[in-house]
C-alpha cells in the first residue's frame, strides 16, 4: 500500500516528508475537498427537489383554476401573483394545497441557496489552501516521492483545477 501522499503541479509528495505547515494545510484541504464533495450530493438533491417542488406547483395551481392575473395599467394596487413560466395567477385567495407547495418551494430554494453559499465558501478556501500548499513547498523544497506514484482520484490534486 502506498504512503499517504499529495500531488502538487504534477509531482507527488509524501505527507511524512511534508513541513509542518504543509501537512497541516494538506489535511485543511482534505477535510474541505470531503465536505465540498458531500455537500455537492446534498445539492444535487436539493436541485431535484426544488424541481420536483415547481412541476408540483404548476399541477396544482392548475388543478385551483387559479385566475391568469391581468395587469392593469390604471391601477397602483399590487395584487399577489404566483408566476409559473410566463404565466402569472392570481393568488390573493390560494388553496391550501397550493400553499403547501409554495412554502415547501421557498423552503427547498432557501436550502438550495444555502448550500450554494457554503460550496462557494469551500471552493475559495480549497483554492486558498492549494496556493498556500504550493508556496510552503516551493519554499521548503520536500523531496519528490520516487518513484512517482499512479495518479488516483482519491489524493488531493493541488494544481488549482480540482
């Protein structure tokens, strides 16, 4: 079984042959890339769920009859109106079924944006972590694994694309 190692610009180093600091980044970085990964699961759910959510919405709001909401020019008053596609409703007076989709839809998109937020976090602290691993062994020159291990999609890669 081979060390544990980290990949940085092509070239493999061991974790052991790392500077403190360096290993200390290394394991930030892993933990962030495993979070970056389980959470890129919950989105995609979340995505899915959120669709789910609107073609539910859209069934119901046509099974309510829901009125096709006309804009009038002449009026200020602003009546509330569920937009779905290019078609806007009526909705001063909503079943509690369209209700419930519609607080589940917020509630999903909420969570969806959420989770948006923390993958944009993650990827500037990964992309934060590579540099700072990259410049603590331009400058402590650790010795390159030799021979160079097969490259795995398990192991970090630090070449700021992954």
């Amino acid at each position: 079984m081979t060390e544990p190692y980290i990949t940085v610009e092509g070239t493999s180093y061991a974790i052991d042959s790392l500077s403190d600091r360096a290993r200390l980044l290394s394991t930030d970085l892993i933990r962030t890339v495993q979070e970056y990964r389980a959470l890129i699961t919950n989105y995609r759910q979340s995505v899915t769920l959120t669709s789910t959510y609107s073609g539910g919405l859209k069934q119901e709001v046509e099974k309510a009859e829901l009125p096709v909401a006309i804009d009038n020019p002449y009026s200020d008053e602003e009546k509330p109106t569920i937009k779905i596609g290019d078609v806007s409703y009526e909705a001063t007076d909503l079943p509690d079924s369209v209700k419930a989709y519609v607080a589940e839809l917020v509630r999903a998109n909420n969570q969806k944006t959420q989770l948006e937020f923390r993958l944009r976090q993650l990827d500037a602290a990964r992309g934060a972590y590579v540099k700072a691993i990259q410049e603590e062994i331009a400058e402590t020159k650790p010795e390159p694994m030799d021979p160079q291990p097969e490259p795995s999609d398990s192991q970090p890669e630090t070449d700021g694309n992954g």
